[in-house]
C-alpha cells in the first residue's frame, strides 16, 4: 500500500443536521491521505453513511469545510462541482447497475456522460473489464451476473474517469464470504496499480482488518476513535471499539499460512484450555516457540482452543516438546497435515 502524508480529503469541523431537525454528525473533523485504504466503521445509525455523502456532497454539510485535493468544494458552483465529481468514484452496498444495459452499456453510461467520443468509450470500457476480471460478460446483462460480478461492474464503472478516490458505501454487505474476499481483493489490488486513496463504510470489523490501514469508529455521529489499523486493534481504548473488535471471527489457517510455512495447530479443549502448556514445553524442553495465532471458541457444551505456533530451529527438542503436549491428550498438527 502506497500511503504518504499528503491529505487528499480533509473533512473540517463538519456538521450536519437533517432538514427534520436530526443531528446526524456533530462537529468532527477527518483527514485522510493519497492512498490511504481508511475504513469507518460503527453500529447502525451512527452516521456512516451520513459522513461518506459529505465527501462528494451527496449530501451538504450544515457547517464545516470539505476539502479535496486542498480544494474546499463546497464553494464550487454545479457545473464545476459535477466535473470534480468525476474525480471521485463510489459503489454501493446494492451496485445500482442499470437492469436495462448490459455490462458494457453500464460502464460506458458514466463515460457518455462524462462526454467521452465513442471510440475512445469502446476501449476504455474494456479495460476496465479487464481490470475487474469481467471482459467476457461484456453482454451479460446485470440479472444474468452473480452479486460479486454486479460489485466488480459497478467498480469498473466508479473507475471510468480515472478518479483519485473511491468512497465504497458497505460494499460487500450484499456478498457472502467468498464474493467479499474477492471483492475486497480487487479493492486492494486496484488501489496498489492506480494509487487510489479509498474511503470505505462498513458494520464488518474484519473488512477493516482485510484491507485497511486506518481506521475511524463513529457511534452517535461523532469519531470515538480514529488511528492506525494496528494500533486500533492492538490497544482499542472506546468500549465500542473493543465490543466491535471482539466479533472478530477467528484467525483462518489461510491466514496462519501466509505468515508461516513451517506452523502448527495445536487443539486443545475443556480442562486443557486454562494450562500454561506453551510456557511448559519451554521451560521443560528448551524450544523455541513463536505464536502466530491463536482463538478461544466457547461452544454451547465447553470451549475449544487452537493455537497455531512456530518452533525454532532445533528440530530434536521440537520433537520432544510435541510428543509432550501429544502425551496431554491435545491435538498438534503440522501445516501438511491440515492445509
Ligand atoms: N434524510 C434523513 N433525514 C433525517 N434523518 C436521517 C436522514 N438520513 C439519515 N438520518 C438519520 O441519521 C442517523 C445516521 O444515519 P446513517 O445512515 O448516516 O447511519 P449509518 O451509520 O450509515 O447506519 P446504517 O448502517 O444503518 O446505514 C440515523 O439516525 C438516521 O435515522
């Protein structure tokens, strides 16, 4: 991820109080930087959506200051605003496609609108095909596509104009596991080749985690807490950051992979759960272990524990600290055996 310091969106001391009188964001101020992935996120009605309308002025603000590019925006006029607009793409949680074009006839509306020439519209919409993975549906109509592919047209679309940000307003809330794995893949790879900053919405904490560098948590129209990914899950202060952070479903084995080709699951249950095994074969052994992950599961009958560990290089003491924790009845698998 190619983050700087550089703000591309600067939201300051914004307000906004809806025409029946709801305040839906108090004085709050935002700031996000080219490249940056930052995702806000809070329960519902916490005004999310609210704060990710003002960045385009979908919606006004009732006070305050939105600055994109260094550029406050709310002083520009309709016709000026509308082209800076084109700078600024976004996706929705239901896409928004048009049921009456195909795929091709979806990408190339944002571009006639933007008043490209037809020749050029033909092959820009195909390399946005291209990009999103979907060049062979260019004729597929939105009813024919499966809600990952409806998502990946409405990206090519947010594209088109070769916009600096992207604002992404709970994108894969429509998608089950496997489509926002691969939606947000996309995300993530488009924002590396085109160097796009992206302002994503969501209710998911483990969107954040998947992709995000940094973070807001809003709750009652205000940010409770903003920082870095890392240091947000690492030392969540607000209590609705830490009951957000504790949905977190547990650590993959794919993910234990990628950081690790030599792990170890160990599974352990019930009585076993509140021993201080690791420490044990340390200090009995002499092994060197590295802890890559590891979750607690309270089933309705007990709780279940795997933890998932890297010995160090002595393969002899390794061996021995195994066949120990074998020996207390719990399950230790090496990567081979369980990916
Ligand atoms: N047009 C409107 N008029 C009055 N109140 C509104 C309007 N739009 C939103 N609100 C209120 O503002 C608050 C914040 O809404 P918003 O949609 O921004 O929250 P959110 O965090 O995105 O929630 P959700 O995830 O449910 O969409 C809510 O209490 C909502 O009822």
């Amino acid at each position: 991820m190619h983050s700087s310091t550089q703000p591309v969106i600067e939201l300051c001391n914004i307000t906004k109080t809806y025409p029946n009188g709801f305040q839906a964001i108090y004085p709050l101020s935002l700031s996000v930087n080219r490249g940056d992935i930052m995702g806000i996120i809070g329960y519902s009605g916490a005004g999310k959506s609210t704060l990710i309308r003002l960045i385009n002025r979908l919606e006004e603000p009732t006070s305050g200051e939105v600055r994109i590019n260094g550029e406050n925006i709310l002083e520009l006029a309709e016709s000026t605003l509308q082209k800076r607009r084109q700078k600024i793409g976004m996706i929705f949680q239901h896409f928004n496609l048009l049921s009456s074009r195909d795929v091709f006839g979806n990408v190339s509306f944002a571009l006639e609108i933007a008043g490209w020439k037809k020749e050029q519209i033909k092959t820009r919409v195909y390399e946005l095909l291209s990009i999103v993975g979907l060049r062979e549906k260019a004729h597929f109509y939105p009813s024919q596509l499966s809600g990952g592919q409806k998502q990946r047209v409405a990206i090519a679309r947010a594209l088109s104009n070769h916009p600096d940000i992207l604002l992404c307003d709970e994108a894969t809330s429509a998608l089950d596991t496997k489509s926002t794995k691969s939606i947000l893949e996309l995300l993530r790879s488009i924002q590396a080749q085109l160097g796009l900053t992206i302002v994503l919405i969501t209710h998911q904490i483990e969107v954040v985690r998947e992709i995000c560098n940094k973070m807001c948590v809003m709750s009652g129209g205000e940010i409770v807490e903003m920082g870095s990914v890392e240091t947000i899950f690492s030392t969540p202060k607000h209590t609705i950051t830490k009951e957000l952070l504790s949905y977190l479903p547990a650590v993959s084995e794919q993910e234990v992979l990628a950081q690790s080709k030599n792990a170890y699951k160990i599974s352990f249950v019930g009585e076993h759960i509140n021993e201080p095994l690791i420490s044990d074969v340390i200090k009995r052994f002499g092994v060197e272990v590295n802890i890559l992950a590891g979750n607690i599961e309270p089933l309705s009958t007990m709780k279940v524990g795997h933890l998932f560990v890297e010995f160090g290089a002595d393969e002899a003491k390794n061996q021995q600290a195994i066949a120990y924790l074998k020996g207390k009845q719990l399950l230790v698998e090496h990567f081979d055996d369980w990916s």
